[in-house]
C-alpha cells in the first residue's frame, strides 16, 4: 500500500497542482461557468446529479462492451482465417484497412440509419472501430512464430490444427492483447460517437453521448464537464480490465510480465 | 582405432542410413552440398565440422526432411526423410522450449503431438527424462525460470522421451559457456548409455566432436564437399578425465590439422 502512494505521489502532485490553476483562474479572471465550470462547479454537478450520470455511464458501459466483445470474438475469427495462408492474407488485409481508415464519424450516421437508433447499432458502432486493432494484432501474433518452433512442430509431424492450437495461438496471446488495450479505450469512444448520431433520432435514450450533446445543446457546462470525466473513468475502467486480464493470462511465463513483476 | 565400430551392421545388409550423391543448391544456383555419399552404422556418433558455409547444418536440415534434397538419396532405416520423422528428433541451437508451457509441459511436447501414449504414460516418460537430465526439482517452472544450460536439458529430455533412433543436433552447445558444455557433453555420453540412439552432431568445437564422437566428418566449403571421415575411438571409457589423456590430445591435434587443411585450401 505504501508503494502504490509512493508510485502515484507525482501524478497526484501534478492533479493537484492543475485543479489549484485552474480554480484560481476562474475565480481571478471571473471566467463566465457555461464557458469553462470551475472545478468545485464541476464537482458540484457531479454530486447533485450522481443518478444521470451513473445512469448513462450504465448504458454506454453495456453498449461499449458489447461491441468490444463481439469485436474480440470477430478479431480473433478473422485473424485465425488470415493466419491460413499469405494469398487469403494479401487479398483481404487491404479491406480490413478500410474499417481503420475510414472516419468513424462519417458512417456512424449511416449506421443508425440502415439498422435503427437503438442499443444494437451503437454496439455495431463500436465494434468496427475496435476490430481492426485486434484483427491487425492477432494475425501478427499467429504468424510470427519463430521459424525453429515451427519446424519443431513438423519434425512431430504436428497436424495444422494441433500447430495453430498448440504453438501459433498461445503465441499470439501476448499481441492480442496489445489489441485490446487499444480497442477497449476506443470502444468507449465507438459508443459514445454512436449516441450522438442516435439522439438525433430522438429515440437515444440517457446514454454519455446522447447527454453530452443534450448538456452541450443546455449550456450546462458543469455537467457537461461531469459527463466528459465519467466518459473517461468508463474508457479507464475497461482499460484496467484488460491489463488485468492480461496480468492473469501472462504473468506465469512471459517476458514483459516479468519485468512488471521486477519492478 | 581405424574401423569405426559397426557390430551393428551385419554383412551384406544395407547401413543404417545411407547417403548417396547428395546435392543440394539453392533456388540462386549456388552449391551448398555437392555429391556427398556417406554411409552410417547404427549407434554411431557423427560429427560434422567444418569451415562456415560448408552445409554441416544444411546437411541436417536434409536428414530430417525439413528442406528437401535437390538430386540424390537419403535413406534412414530404410525410409526416406519424410516418413522416417518418427524415428527421429532434432535438437536445435536455442533450446526451443515453448515458454507458455513449463519443464514438464514440454517435455511432453512430443508424446502429445504423438498421440500414441496415454496422459499417464506421458507424465511418467517425461518425469523419467527430466529426472535423468537432473531437473526434477525444476519440473513445474517456465523457461524464462530456468539458465541458457538447464534450458538446453529440457531440450535434450523433450528430444530424448520419444525415443528416437536418429538424433540431429545443430550446435546445441555453441552458445554456452565452456563448463556447462563439458558437462552437457559428459550427460549426453551418459544418455548414449542408456539409449543407443545413432547421433548427427554439427559442432564448431574440435575438443566436443572428439570428446563425443565415433567419427568426425570433415567438410570443406563452396562446395560443400566431405573432404575427411576419421574414426575416433579410445581404449578407456569416455570421462572428464578423457580430456587430459595425450590419446586424446593426440585426436584432437589430427582433427585440427585436418579442419586447418580445409581452410588454408578454401
């Protein structure tokens, strides 16, 4: 316990000193609340509205992680049919890129358009925004086994199932989650861009999203700001999971969790 | 000390393995193996020395099919490379160990791919092999756990717990220290007692082929031509002390010369 405060005294030190700034600007420059809330008016709009806010950061957890799990199962999916050959591999990475380049923002509203405003296509929103980290990830892991371990495997003349459950699968695990850190973060952000395009309908019912354009629409800054912090804890809270996750999985044998241990 | 030992090998019968006019090029056209023929008695240790570039490990490499032969037969008891992968097992120069699995776990390895023996008779081969290697009280830890040469060990027992009739080692002391491969040497010759399995054994070491071999097999490079084949034998039983004996001196002064021969010419 001694080490954990030990370790966060700086960021602390720095939160601190950023919240004194700018509190002490707001009250100094008299800067009006609907253009930037003091933090005590931030920490006011989160207590007397904890109920909203734990409403939609329930909502768009749900919507966040469904999406994420559908896009963990459809990743590794995809990843294990581009692990089969390089030619499957060659013909369809370039599509897989499209779901990466294109702006999210820009199919978002086609999306609920084609499927509904309801909870299913914000989840799609955000499935496609995190697929591609782990498609991209996972296949790295399940070809990039070392040429000696695999050679290892034809000498016990190992059969092309017992290859890929056996040493391609189990070495990729430490790239797939190298996927999912970075999914689970913009999974949240899938769901959110989601919400904004869904209340447009008027349906979009309570979700981050849908309150911060709601707030924003209000001029209710603080609480704004309060949905902005809550969205973020939301995007922290399932990047933890992961690395916990990954800690459970790893921790027994490979490197870069050894050299957590050792600090 | 001339005829390499062959009780093995009854008259009139085929070798064990026989090599015959083998060649190997690469796809660009250079000669890596050119018309090598050699013949091996069952139980023989085999080391292949020579200068870098003269296809000691490629010559491995086409013993245990996992490249293929550009003209020329290999025949492994009676078998081509492709099919003879069950008699055979090749140890690598890094150890190869998988590091999700622990020393027990790989070990297993190549029982389980098998599939010819139960979950039992697996754990008990393999606890046997590792208890044999010395490692029993490590047998529940993870590579990454473990020394370059305890490494190594498990290779050798993963290797060893098929029980191969044909073992294949690429250098797999080249990147240890001196005394961990005198006494992987000495635990190799001690494992040869129990299980006469017939070695190929690619070395840089002279003092190592010498120590460990009943023929040594000179190649030279571009092409890689067998250019030597010297029996070794000692009238004693091969132990540390081996080492210091002047017969053995004597072997390794005439493998030297021998591999000095072939670089002054190449």
């Amino acid at each position: 316990m001694k080490r954990f405060f030990q370790s966060i005294r700086w960021p602390l030190a720095v939160f601190v000193l950023v919240l004194a700034a700018w509190q002490g600007a707001c009250l100094t420059f008299k800067i009006p609340g609907y253009i930037l809330p003091a933090p005590g008016a931030v920490a006011a709009a989160v207590a007397e509205r904890h109920q909203n806010l734990l409403q939609a950061f329930r909502i768009t957890a749900v919507e966040a992680a469904g999406g994420f799990l559908c896009s963990i199962v459809g990743g590794i999916s995809v990843a294990l049919v581009f692990a089969q050959s390089p030619v499957i591999r060659r013909s369809l990475y370039p599509y897989t890129l499209v779901l990466q380049t294109v702006p999210i923002v820009a199919i978002a509203p086609l999306i609920l358009m084609w499927f509904g405003s309801g909870v299913r296509s914000v989840m799609l929103v955000a499935f496609i925004i995190c697929l591609f980290p782990i498609i991209a990830n996972t296949t790295q892991g399940l070809v990039s086994v070392p040429r000696n371990l695999m050679d290892l495997f034809k000498m016990s003349n190992a059969s092309r199932v017992q290859t890929l459950l056996r040493l391609q699968l189990p070495h990729a695990v430490p790239a797939l989650f190298v996927g999912l850190r970075i999914s689970s973060g913009i999974s949240v952000i899938g769901a959110i861009t989601g919400e904004l395009f869904a209340s447009s309908n008027a349906v979009g019912e309570g979700g981050l999203g849908y309150s911060i354009t709601y707030a924003n629409s209000q001029l209710q800054t603080d609480y704004l700001f309060a949905l902005v912090l809550t969205a973020s804890v939301l995007g922290f809270l399932f990047f933890f999971l992961v690395v916990f996750f990954e800690w459970w999985f790893l921790h027994h044998w490979h490197e870069s969790a050894m050299k957590a241990d050792a600090e | 000390m001339n005829a390499p030992s062959s009780p093995a090998t009854l008259p009139g019968s085929p070798p064990f393995i026989q090599l015959d006019a083998v060649t190997k090029r690469w796809p660009n056209g250079s000669v890596v193996l050119d018309d090598v023929d050699l013949s091996v008695n069952k139980g023989d240790f085999i080391s292949l020395i020579g200068p870098s570039g003269c296809g000691k490990s490629t010559l491995l490499r086409l013993l245990s099919g996992l490249s293929p032969l550009t003209s020329g037969t290999i025949t492994l008891d009676g078998m081509q490379p492709d099919n003879a992968r069950e008699i055979m097992s090749f140890i690598f120069q890094d150890a190869t160990l998988l590091p999700w699995r622990t020393v027990l776990g790989n070990v297993e390895l190549g029982l389980e791919l098998e599939h010819r023996t139960t979950a039992t008779q697996r754990r008990e081969r393999a606890n046997r092999l590792i208890d044999l290697v010395g490692l029993a009280p490590v047998a529940s830890h993870y590579p990454r756990q473990l020394s370059g040469g305890m490494k190594m060990r498990v290779s050798i027992a993963r290797a060893l717990a098929i029980r191969p009739k044909i073992l294949l080692m690429d250098e797999p002391f080249g990147a240890l220290d001196e005394m961990t491969r005198d006494f992987l040497n000495e635990e190799v010759l001690r494992l040869r007692d129990n299980d006469q399995f017939t070695t190929f054994f690619v070395t840089h070491s002279v003092a190592e082929a010498v120590f460990l071999s009943t023929r040594i097999i000179v190649l030279q490079a571009n092409p890689g031509r067998i250019v030597r084949d010297i029996p070794v034998s000692f009238p004693g039983p091969r132990t540390a002390a081996l080492r210091s004996a002047p017969d053995f001196l004597a072997q390794v002064g005439e493998v030297s010369a021998a591999l000095r021969a072939v670089k002054t010419r190449t």
